[in-house]
C-alpha cells in the first residue's frame, strides 16, 4: 500500500501536470473523488479498533487538507494564467492615437435664428421671448381677431387644459404675434409718464420663437419657427417697413442682387396689409417670386390694446418662417428634413 505522504507527492504531481479545469478536476477524482484514493483509505478505517482507528482518522485527515490545498493553489494557477491570456489579448495601446469624438452643430433653423437675431440687433431692435402657450386674449382678442371673427379660422390651433382669468380656453401660440402685445404693453407701462411728456421711446423689436398650428406636408409642420417684427413711434412709415425688410433680405442672404415687391393682402393686425415677395437675380430660383412674409401698418385697434393712441403713434409689423429663409439661403426643398436628424443631413451644416 502506498504511504501517506507518498499520496501527497503522487497529488501534486498530477495537479501539477493539469493543463486546464477539465485535467486537474480528473486528477482531483483520482484522489478525492467518491472513488479515491483518500476516500478508500476513509472507508477502511472501520475494520481498525477504536483507539487505532482515531490515530489513522487524524492523520488520512491530515493528508487529505494537504491534497486540496494542493488542489486548490493549482486551481488559482490556472485561473490567474487564464486571465492573463486574455489581459495580453485585449491589452489597449495607449501610445495610439485615440478615436476622436466629432464636434457637434447648430442645427440649420438654429443658425438662421441666430442669424437674424444678429442683423436686427445692428440695427437697433430689441429681442423679445415669450410663452409658447398662450391665452385668448393675446393670441387672438388683442390682435383685432375677437371671438366669432373669420381671420380665426385661419388657425387651426392645439388646445391644452386649462382656462385663462376670462374663462376663456389656453392654447399653444400660432404665432409669435402675440410677444408684440405683450412687449409693447410693457413699454407703455415703463414709459407711461415719459409718453405723456412726449419723449417715450420707440418700440422696435422682434419675437422669434416656436409656434403651433394643425399642419402637415412637405412644406408645412405642425411645429415651426417664426420671428415678428415690430417698430411703433410718432413718425414710422410703410416706407420704413419697405426699406428695414428689404436691407434685412439683403444682409441675410449676402447679396443685393434681390428684388421685393409688396401685394396687397389681408391681416386682422394690420391695415393696410401686404404679402412681401422676393425674386433672386441669379441662381436656380432667378427671376422666380417667392412669398417671404407678411406685414402690414398695425392696426388702430391693436395699438389701442398694446396702451397706444393711434392719431399720435404708428408702425409696422412683419411675420416670416424661420424655415421658409433657412430653405431658401441653403437649397433645402424638403422641409420634413429639418425633423429627421439625419446625420448626413445635419452634417453639411459644420459649425
């Protein structure tokens, strides 16, 4: 029979000699499995009388701890080499250079609100911004188009919950007309002893911003961008209008070879009223008539509701599509595309 100290050398051996998990756990059978070595030499302590049989227990015990911890130190040895295979395979290289994050943009809409926000600024107009969801009054009632006016059906509009201070329904903007109220009504307030005197300011401001209306095709979006226009004092003339409207095209699109030509049209907030169109002198769309705006004199009523006397003040106003300019100064005849975040799309517009 062979001795127990030569079964821990026979153990270790083979432990050793295991190439992987699946050798050494044969290996651990051969000496500790039901089977093994170790485990017959337990089952044959029976035949041995009690004192003998306490001696022998202790020391195949004493064997056996030898045994697995044999096993188990070759078991770490194969894991440890295990992993460092696989930290040599995915080891990263840190003298490569790394996997560069591209710079992001604005969006083209974005550039053109920036864009026009600019050249009004240089020209002495205020920026104003405003709530997109709106009441009665401001929305519609203050703008010369009271309840049961046709001009409202113009808009179809989203309704939201809740009511203003007349009960009256709240609604997401249709236009950012509304600002023009609202900011004129403010600098009445602030001014109102100056005005009395004769020196208050003029107004002159714009109101970009998203607004909301039921609609939805190539050309049109339930949601889009639109900046309003507005210059109020004692002496401002459609002239005036003609000349602002006409330098901002220019300045907007980078060139002079434009014209503009006013048609007479129809709005609630202004009288008289035009559609402003304007024709490139070169380039694919040359010669061609595009609608760009409408505008118009504001309206005796609107002034009357922004705290105005309409025999001292006058002015104008405007409203154009923030997508409208930015498809035609860069080509873009989808307007779906401006919604798509297409990144091939959105690529050609770097910052």
């Amino acid at each position: 029979m062979v001795s127990l100290d030569q079964v821990v050398e026979d153990a270790k051996r083979d432990f050793d000699g295991a190439a992987d998990s699946a050798a050494l756990e044969d290996a651990k059978a051969r000496y500790l499995g039901k089977s093994g070595i170790l485990t017959e030499r337990l089952k044959s302590l029976g035949a041995l009388d009690p004192e003998a049989r306490k001696a022998a227990g202790a020391e195949i015990n004493q064997v056996k701890s030898a045994v697995e911890a044999a096993l188990n130190a070759r078991r770490q040895a194969l894991a440890d080499a295990v992993l460092q295979t696989r930290l040599s395979a995915e080891a990263i290289d840190v003298t490569m250079p790394g996997r560069g994050q591209d710079s992001g943009s604005l969006h083209p809409v974005m550039r053109t609100w920036e864009r026009v926000e600019q050249i009004f600024r240089s020209v002495g107009f205020d920026v104003a911004d405003g709530p997109e969801i709106e009441n009665d009054w401001f929305n519609f009632t203050a703008l010369n188009s009271p309840e049961n006016h046709p001009a409202r059906s113009m808009q179809d509009t989203f309704y939201v919950e809740g009511v203003d201070e007349q009960n009256k329904p709240l609604l997401l903007r249709t236009h950012t007309s509304p600002m023009q109220v609202r900011y004129a009504s403010a600098h009445v307030a602030k001014y109102a002893k100056d005005a009395k005197d004769g020196v208050m300011p003029p107004i002159k401001v714009i109101a970009p911003g998203r607004t909301y209306r039921v609609d939805s095709d190539a050309t049109h979006s339930p949601m889009f961008n639109q900046v309003e226009g507005l210059w109020i004092a004692e002496n401002v003339s459609f002239a005036d209008l003609k000349g602002v409207y006409t330098d901002f095209l220019k300045t907007f699109f980078e060139t002079d070879a434009i014209d503009v030509r006013f048609r007479p049209s129809y709005f609630p907030f202004t009288e008289p009223s035009a559609e402003i169109d304007m024709a490139f002198g070169s380039g694919k769309l040359a010669g061609r008539w595009l609608e760009i705006s409408g505008a118009g004199q504001v309206h005796p009523t609107v002034l009357r509701n922004m705290g105005l006397d309409p025999e001292r003040y006058i002015g104008f106003a405007f409203g154009s599509g923030l997508e409208r300019l930015t498809m035609l100064r860069y080509g873009i005849d989808d307007l779906r595309l401006f919604f798509e975040n297409d990144i091939r799309f959105l690529s050609q517009f770097p910052a």
